[in-house]
C-alpha cells in the first residue's frame, strides 16, 4: 500500500457546523501533515505530527484542532469555520524526505 | 525574502520542446530539493528529487541542483501535453516549504 487516503472528498459545512478531515496511511511513515491550499497558491503548512506527536503548528487558529489517535491515522477537526477557511485540504506522510499526498478534500465553508 | 522562489510563470513551450523551470531557496543549510507536479484539481505528485550538486536524471526529466548559487531547476525534454501542469518546487529544511509553483502549457 504506496497510498495516503483521505475522507472525505469534497465537504460542505455550514459556519456553525463540526466536522472532521481523515486521513490514512499504511506505509510504516512515522511523520503526517496537514497543509491547505488555496486556489492558485502552494501548500501551505498547518500541522506535522512525527511520531504520533505534534511537533509543528504553524500559528493555525482554533478552529482546526488535529488529533493523531495512531501512526497510520490523522484527523482535522473543525469547529466554526469562516468562509475564507475554503480551500483544499491535503494530508501527507514521509519517511523521512519526500512527500506521498493524498489526493485532498475539498471543504467549501456556507 | 521567500524561502522558495519560483517565476510564477506561464510558461508555454511547443510540444517535443525542452521547458526548463527554474528555482531559488534562501536557507543555505538545506540538504533536499524536490519538484512536485499539480494538476489542475489535483493533489500534489512528486517526479523528482535532488540532494547533491549536478544533474539527476529519470526519464524525460532531469533536475539540477548548485548550492552555492541556491538554485535548483528542472528540465522536461520532448515535452508532451500531458505535461501541462503547475510545477511546485519544495525544500526541505525542518519540513517542507513549497514554492509558488510555476504553470507550464504544452501546445500541441
């Protein structure tokens, strides 16, 4: 399994609304990210767990709260979202260098 | 100063030409340089990574890395349309910090 997979694909939430971005990887990668992007732009950094522990928060506000339960799993909780908050959101795992993304979620914020 | 500098492009070259994508970083510690393909809509795909000076080739891609000028670039040969695309370039210093990315268009 050479994947990282995310769920769900696209998501739809309201500003008062919670929901979770999960994502799963099987390779044995002891570091995850999360990274948004918007529309045009790069990825930019959010969250990296190493070793099912956060290790990196790049100043991300609240509202998104990550939670590694296991070494194959990483989850984003959200909680009251702003519509700027729209964008993709891309999980990725490495061993070490190098980058294996999943393929995103697409959260649009009403 | 940006970390990662890419020219934002676009940049448009006949098919079965060479597209040269050029890159400058900031960090002179940086040890690993990688070049991510993003389609439109698409996750990120890595093609190419680079850690010591000189070429790296695979393929009909060959990236190029000097550090003492901070410069990495990537060279596509006998370009196809299915390589249009925007290209991230990405280094790795404590994690990994993108490049705005440059688009590329390949004209049949």
């Amino acid at each position: 399994d050479t994947e990282v997979t995310q769920t769900p694909k696209h998501l739809v939430m309201g500003m008062t609304n919670k929901k979770s971005l999960k994502c799963e990887q099987h390779m044995g990668h002891r570091a995850m990210y999360w990274y948004k992007q918007k529309a045009k732009k790069p990825p930019e950094l959010m969250f990296v767990y190493s070793y099912e522990k956060l290790s990196i928060n790049e100043s991300v506000p609240s509202r998104f709260s990550p939670e590694c339960p296991n070494s194959s799993l990483l989850n984003l909780h959200l909680h009251a979202l702003q519509p700027e908050d729209s964008a993709l959101y891309l999980c990725a795992s490495s061993p070490g260098a190098g980058y294996t993304f999943g393929s995103g979620t697409r959260l649009t914020v009403v | 100063q940006k970390e990662v500098e890419q020219n934002s492009g676009p940049l448009s070259v006949p098919e079965g030409a060479i597209a040269s994508l050029n890159c400058t970083y900031s960090d002179r510690g940086s040890q690993s340089f990688f070049w991510y393909r993003q389609y439109s809509g698409k996750s990120p795909e890595l093609i190419m990574f680079i850690y010591s000076n000189g070429d790296k080739e695979d393929g009909r891609f060959t990236a190029q890395l000097n550090k003492a000028s901070q410069y990495v670039s990537l060279l596509i040969r006998d370009s196809q349309p299915s390589d249009s695309a925007t290209y991230l370039c990405a280094v790795n210093q404590n994690d990994m910090r993108f490049g705005a990315g440059t688009r590329l268009t390949v004209k049949p």
